[in-house]
C-alpha cells in the first residue's frame, strides 16, 4: 500500500444518500405470498435492471465494492490528530454517508497501523495517529472501532478490519513510543531498518503477538472481514537513511541495486542451530506463510462468517509471470508467496494492488489481473485494488477514465467480482470529479456483496413483510428472518425493476411512485446473511 501524505486535501462534504426507490399501487397489508426462490447471479455482473414484463426480479446485482480508509499518517482518517471525539466520529459519517451515497457496499478501515490501536486494546497501545501521543486515547474517551462498526451496519456497509502485521512504527511518527508498546515490552522481536521500526517474522513472539491483536478483535466486534495488506518483510532500501522503497518498487524496473538486508541474524541463526533444513529467504517465506495460515484458520475458528482478505503487491513470482510482465519481486524481496495463499485456500478474498495503468506494458492491469485469476484454483473472490488516488497525483497521475476503464476490464472477467479503491481520500475530494462518474457510470444501483458459499451457503430465514399506502408512497414494515443482515428490495414500475439494499435495523422502507413510469405493479424482498446468501423472495405485491 502506498501511502502519499502530500495527497491529503480534504473535503468532507457530507453526502446524503440518493435515490429513494419509485413504488404505487394501493396496498392495504402484506401478502406473504409462497416465497420465490431466487436466481443466481452471475458473478462479476452488475447490470442496471433492465426493461422487461418478467413476473419475477432477475438476480441481484453482486458486486464487492470497496474503498481503504487509511489511518497512518492521517492520509484519511482522522484528518489530523488531536481532533476531539465529536470531530473524529463526524468525518467518520461524513466518509460513510460519503460511501452509501456512491452505492459503495464495504470499508476496509486500518485499525493497527503500527503495532497501535484504534480501539482500547490490552495487548498494544492507542496510536498516535487519534491524539497525538501514542497511548492516549481520544478526547472525550469513545471507542472508534465500534462506532465505525455500528455506523457502517447502520448504512449497510461492511466493515472490514486491516492490520498491517509487522510495522511497529512509520517513518511519519513523532511522539515518544508507549511504555506498552511491542517494542519496549518484547525488545528483541523488533528490529530497526531504516526510519521504520519492525517486528521480526522470524522470532515467534512477533508473529504470535499479530495473530493475539487480530483474533482479539474479532472476538470483541462485530467485523465483518480481516484484512492485510502487503507489508509482511519491510521493501528493501539501500542504505539506513534511504525512503521512498514503496513508491521504487511501484515505479522501478526490477534492476537489481544494492539492498540493507534485514537485520534477523539472531532468529536465523537459532534456526540453523536448532537443526532447520530451509535456505535463509525460503525460512523467510515460511515465517509468512505459517502466520498466513494461522490467522485464516484462528479467525473460522472464532467466527465461521468473517473473511479473511490480504491485498499484496500486484506482480507474482518472475518464474510465473507472463513474458511482458517486469518489475519488483514480491516474492524475492517481501518474502510474500501470494500465490501459496490463493493455491492453499488460506485466504478468503483476494485484492491485488493492480496500481498501474492498463497501457502501461510492464505492469498492464488487463494482464495482471488475468494473471492473478490463473493462480485462483480454489475459486476466492478476486477484488482487485485500484490506484484512484494517483488521480491528480503531481506525478505519474491518472485520468478518472482509467479507473472507470480499469473496472470495466475487471467487469468483463466473471471470476473478478469487485474492487477496492486506494484511498477514501480521492473520493471525499471528488478529484476531478472521479466520484461523480463512478456513481454515474458504474455504481448506479447498489449492490450485494458477492456470497462466500465455501464458508456457508445454507438460505437465511425469510424475511417478514408488510406494506402500507401512504401520503409519500407505499410504506415497508420489515422484520428480520433468521440470520438476516441485509434486505434485498426489487420493485417494479412499468417494465422496470428498481434494487436496492436496506439494513436490517430498518423497520420502514418508504418508496415513492415514479414520476414516469408511475406506481410499481410488483414488490419482492429477500433476506441477505453474513456471507451474502439470500433467502427466498416474498412478493408483496
């Protein structure tokens, strides 16, 4: 992930969410008519209802979209430290009403951006990046997890946790490290390269102490994913004092250059010592991977409906890139065996950076998404990540018609169902007006969250329905069948089916007639679950 702080302009105008669905008819009470099972989607489609006399909703559009909300360095959230409580939850709404409106369906938000906390933890400090000065919470004291949490449910959002596993401290930090800190505590696990420090993969205690800070907070709220990103070994620098190893790895050629190694001598040699058969870069990969398959297996474990979710530098291994594909090793250099993890399952969505232009050969999005979709055998969802902050960048920009275009191409393989875009940033600011044409273009109705059958695919209960004709329309009573989250809403108005999404904790659903097309002839909901499975559709009309 990279991340600009020089790209920080903000502006957090709150958007209000559009779009109340049309509706008619006089409608006394509900018909809890025999429910209709619905049809599968297709995946990777999200097509606009379309005209028609078909007595039935077709499939609910199923799309994961998603945007990361970055703390470190106050590149989205909060916008600067030491705001109050007050200030911090309202851009907190402001970036969730913000992602409602634009038919977004899921956050991805960094609760640990340096062995800290964004939320009161036992195990690791508050970060500095809320109040200025690590180990102090916010001011007047809340809890910023659960409010995004609750928040986001509120609007019908997922909220995805990213932990970024082995940074214990960003180059941008200022204030003196917590006494609870890894660092003070556990010594010998962190090691400094560079202006970063860094818990060590190879000293079991650091990667234990990962895998505690996740499985805590998905005991403690009630997330919807665990997301990593591709910070496993630190990118390579060439001398104590180098920076930028993130934006040379996006940006070089591969050439090889002089490296500091990092500095794991004393955990490498008790691996020699203690009878170990692996080559020293190969032992690296392991420490990854052993934690990898630890932290999918710990969260099912606790909590069968979490996804687990990595987003890893976007080039493979050399040895399996198609001939036009150049650039940094992940493999090589981070010690990350991305394709290990598709190839074992140990991963439930997928979301490589793709962070180039489709017309930039070396490192063309169209190709590295297909390649990506090769490694897949086990059939995870493939969300890949999109640079929309490069947009307006002072160098190497994009035009808002790459990433529109980058989604179309994404659209166009139906193994591919959804995307993420790098950063929240980018679509608070509206940079040149990128926000506007991806509700415009491509994110006109909502959609549901693709459905993770592998975890559960058993029907949720079918969801309770009335309806009744008022003044501004007919309005909705709803009440939850079991294990619904989510109401899926089809209403249709001449030949055309309106979607749309509500939360469970909605009780009234009003939809207004259309002007056009007038009062709706047909009404059907349906009960979304955690893992996105849909009930059997009650016509209520």
């Amino acid at each position: 992930m990279v991340l600009q702080p020089n790209m920080k302009k903000r502006a957090f105008a709150l958007a209000t969410a559009a779009g109340a669905i049309s509706f008619g008819t006089l409608l006394a009470s509900c018909t809890t008519a025999k429910p209709v099972a619905p049809e599968a989607a297709t995946p990777g489609a999200v097509p606009a209802p379309a005209p028609g006399i078909a007595a039935e909703p077709p499939a609910a559009p199923r799309e994961f979209r998603a945007a990361w909300v970055s703390t470190v360095a106050n590149i989205d959230w909060p916008t600067k430290q030491g705001l109050s409580a007050a200030q911090q939850q309202a851009e907190a709404i402001a970036i969730l009403d913000r992602a409602k409106a634009m038919n977004l369906n899921a956050i991805v938000l960094q609760v640990r951006p340096a062995a800290d906390a964004i939320y009161p933890s036992k195990l690791e400090p508050w970060t500095e990046f809320l109040s200025g000065t690590q180990g102090v919470g916010p001011q007047p004291w809340y809890d910023p997890l659960k409010f995004w949490v609750a928040e986001a449910h509120a609007r019908g959002l997922e909220l995805h946790a990213w932990f970024n596993p082995y940074r214990a401290r960003h180059a941008t930090a200022r204030s003196p490290i917590a006494a609870t800190h890894i660092s003070k505590t556990n010594p010998a696990a962190v090691k400094s390269y560079g202006q970063f420090l860094w818990m060590d993969p190879g000293e079991e205690s650091a990667s234990k102490q990962t895998l505690d800070v996740i499985l805590d907070v998905v005991r403690r709220y009630d997330i919807d994913g665990v997301h990593l990103d591709d910070y496993f070994y630190p990118y390579p620098i060439e001398a104590p004092t180098a920076t930028g190893a993130e934006t040379a790895a996006l940006d070089g050629s591969g050439a090889a250059r002089a490296e500091l190694d990092f500095p794991d001598q004393p955990a490498w040699q008790r691996y020699v010592a203690g009878g170990g058969k692996l080559d020293r870069a190969s032992w690296r990969r392991d420490n990854v991977n052993r934690l990898i398959e630890a932290i999918y297996k710990g969260i099912h474990r606790e909590k069968s409906w979490v996804r687990f979710g990595i987003s890893p530098f976007g080039i493979g291994k050399p040895d399996r890139r198609p001939p036009t594909i150049s650039g940094f090793s992940q493999y090589d250099k981070l010690y990350a065996d991305a394709e290990l993890w598709l190839e074992q399952g140990w991963v439930d969505y997928f979301t490589p950076q793709l962070y180039w232009p489709r017309s930039q050969t070396p490192q063309a999005y169209d190709t590295l998404l297909d390649y990506w979709l090769a490694q897949n055998p086990k059939g995870r969802h493939m969300w890949p990540g999109l640079f929309t902050s490069r947009i307006g960048a002072p160098t190497r920009s994009y035009a808002p018609k790459e990433v529109l275009e980058q989604i179309e191409v994404t659209r166009a393989r139906p193994a591919a169902t959804g995307h993420v875009h790098f950063s929240m940033a980018a679509l608070m600011e509206n940079r040149e007006g990128i926000t506007d044409q991806l509700k415009a273009v491509h994110y006109g109705t909502p959609a549901l969250v693709p459905a993770t059958t592998w975890l559960g695919n058993a029907a949720p209960g079918v969801p309770g329905v009335s309806a009744k004709r008022g003044p501004d329309g007919v309005r909705l009573k709803l009440s939850a069948g079991k294990a619904n989250v989510q109401y899926a809403i089809w209403s249709k108005h001449g030949g055309e089916w309106r979607f749309a999404v509500a939360p469970v904790s909605a009780v009234d659903f009003v939809i207004a007639d259309d002007a056009q097309r007038g009062p709706a002839t047909a009404v059907f909901v349906s009960g979304v679950d955690r893992l996105g499975n849909e009930s059997a559709r009650v016509s209520v009309l």
